[in-house]
C-alpha cells in the first residue's frame, strides 16, 4: 500500500506543479485552489509512504515521478522545447527511480 501512495503522491506533485505554472504567481484563484490541494494531498500522501519506507528511498522516488511527470507534461501540454540533453537527464532520473525500487528492501 505504501508504494501505491508514493506513486499518487508522486502524480499529485506534477498536478500542483503544473496548476503552480497555470497560477501565475497564485494571482489566479482556481489554479492556486488545486494547486493548494493537490499539494496537501500530494505531502499527505508521501507522509503515509514514508511510515514504512525508507526516506531515502520515499523521497526520491516521489521527486522523481514529479520531476519527470513535470518534464512530460510540459512537453506535451506546454509545447516546451525538447532536446537530447533534457531527455537524456529525465532518462537518468527514471532510471534512478528504478534502480531505487530494486533496491529498496520493501
């Protein structure tokens, strides 16, 4: 379970941080509104992950799925520009998300 809640924690991060973008400095009310929840939502969630896993591993997982979440959805919804640089460190980032689940004793 705790693993279930850190990957919604981690999807939740790239909603608020998405819905931060859209809130123009939280000078928009319904942006800054999800941004707000989803983020409690979203720290919420990592506290309940991070009762049985590890720190380390809870926290880097959960910035990671943000980081790269954040990374895809500007791309596809915010046309931002691609490169080999940027998708070779999201690639990198993912990969340490993964190695960091094989790793972790949970």
């Amino acid at each position: 379970m705790a693993w279930v809640c850190l990957f919604i924690a981690g999807v939740l991060e790239t909603v608020w941080a998405f819905y931060m973008k859209q809130s123009d400095g939280f000078s928009r009310t319904l942006p800054t509104a999800i941004t707000l929840i989803t983020m409690t939502a979203s720290f919420g969630l990592l506290s309940v992950a991070m009762k049985t896993l590890p720190l380390g591993t809870a926290y880097m997982i959960w910035t990671g799925i943000g980081a790269v979440g954040a990374f895809v959805v500007g791309i596809v919804v915010l046309e931002e520009t691609v490169t080999p640089a940027r998708v070779i460190a999201a690639l990198l980032i993912v990969s340490g998300i993964i190695i960091m689940k094989l790793a972790s004793p949970d």
